[in-house]
C-alpha cells in the first residue's frame, strides 16, 4: 500500500482513507515508515556516496518499521547501536564542549 504524498496534511488523509477501506493498522504503519524512508533517500542520500555498512541513529531508530523500511530501501539492513536515540546528542553535546573539533 503506497503513500505518495510529502504533505503530512494529505498523508495523514491517505492512511485515514486506507484505514476506513478496510486496510490493517499494521499495513497503514508500515506505508507511513515506508513513505518516511523514501523520503529520506530521495531528499537527502541520493546526494551523497552512501557508504556501507549504514548505521541508524535518533529516534527513528527506535522504530523497528522504520528500520526495516530503510533496509527496503537501501537493500541492507542498518546497524542501530544500543542508545542509538542519543548519538546526535553526544555528538552535539562533544563539538559544543570543545572536547572534539568541527569541520
């Protein structure tokens, strides 16, 4: 079941819509985290090399729909370390304090 909107306000209408014709929660779901991780290729890792293996970090990596979204997309499934959710903040926290130099 695709979703083809990149406008939250239409998606949300298409998953409402998908919902009420009879598709699963579980279908729905897995669209939405789909959708996300098209996104996320098309907007930002077409641009770059991608180099394997992909780790997944934040949030996102908390959702095991979402990771296994970006391994369909990607065709390799990420490595998400323990505490994924707080790699950004370290990192921040690190160049922040000086304890690490930015480029």
């Amino acid at each position: 079941m695709p979703m083809n909107s990149y406008c939250s306000v239409f998606g949300i209408q298409d998953l409402v819509t998908s919902l009420a014709g009879g598709a699963t929660m579980e279908d729905v779901a897995s669209a939405a985290c789909h959708s996300v991780a098209e996104q996320i290729f098309e907007q930002q890792l077409q641009e770059i090399e991608v180099r394997y293996p992909v780790i997944q970090v934040g949030g996102t990596s908390l959702i095991s729909g979402m990771v296994r979204a970006m391994e369909d997309t990607l065709g390799q499934r990420p490595i998400v370390p323990p505490h994924s959710q707080y790699i950004g903040a370290a990192g921040a926290a690190l160049l922040a304090s000086g304890f690490i130099e930015g480029h």
